[in-house]
C-alpha cells in the first residue's frame, strides 16, 4: 500500500525529517522517506520508477528551491505524467548565515516541514 506522503530528503535534512517523520506517524499517518544516494545526474529511471504511483511527493532540502535538487525532481515527475501533489521546502532566496545558531532561522525546520506535509495533505 502506498503511503500518505513520501518525502525526498538528503544530507543534513534527513535527521529532522526522520523526527518529523516520528510525529506523523504518531498521528497515524504513513510516511516513506526515501533519500537518494546521487543527487547529480538525477537518477531519474530509478526516482521515476518509485514516485509516478505516489500521491503525494515532498522534497525538503537546505539549498535553494528555484534552481535545485527539488526543481530537477518536480520537473521530471511532471514531464513523466505525475498526477500527484509535489512540493518543495527549502530556504527562502537569502544567504545562509555561515554560523549554525544563525542557520536555523533560515534552513526548513521541523514545524515548518510538518505544516507543509500537512497542507500537502489538505490537513
């Protein structure tokens, strides 16, 4: 069965998508991360392959959404006929701050990432 959300994650946002991950599924929610081990060249056979049956397909990541990972993703589902809901969360188009008590304010955090696999849900 397929789940309600799969999240598309890598690096330093996979530690806050799995306790995000914690909350949903405590909420009876399922949720599937799946973390692709290349982010470039897109393995777009293998992304396509897993995503194209899924519903509802979220990408969180720290670089910047208009021109990243998640861009190529969106793209190449759409250009294959995905019919689900696709969603990027990523920093707003600002530098990040190079100290890490400053980056938080700018990367996605947990509650952000909660609110938009909620509404991605119509929660």
């Amino acid at each position: 069965e397929a789940p309600d959300v799969t999240i598309v994650t890598y690096s330093g946002m996979l530690p806050i998508v799995e306790r995000t991950a914690e909350e949903l599924m405590a909420e009876e929610l399922s949720v599937e991360i799946l973390v692709p081990a290349l982010l470039n060249p897109v393995p777009a056979h293998q992304l396509r392959r897993h995503l194209l049956d899924r519903e509802s397909v979220l990408v969180i990541e720290e670089g910047y959404g208009e021109s990243g990972f998640g861009t190529a993703l969106g793209a190449m589902l759409l250009e294959a006929g995905f019919r689900g809901r696709f969603a990027r969360v990523s920093p707003p188009p600002v530098p990040i701050p190079p100290a890490r008590s400053l980056e938080s304010s700018v990367l996605p955090g947990q509650t952000r990432i909660m609110e938009s696999v909620l509404r991605a849900l119509d929660l």
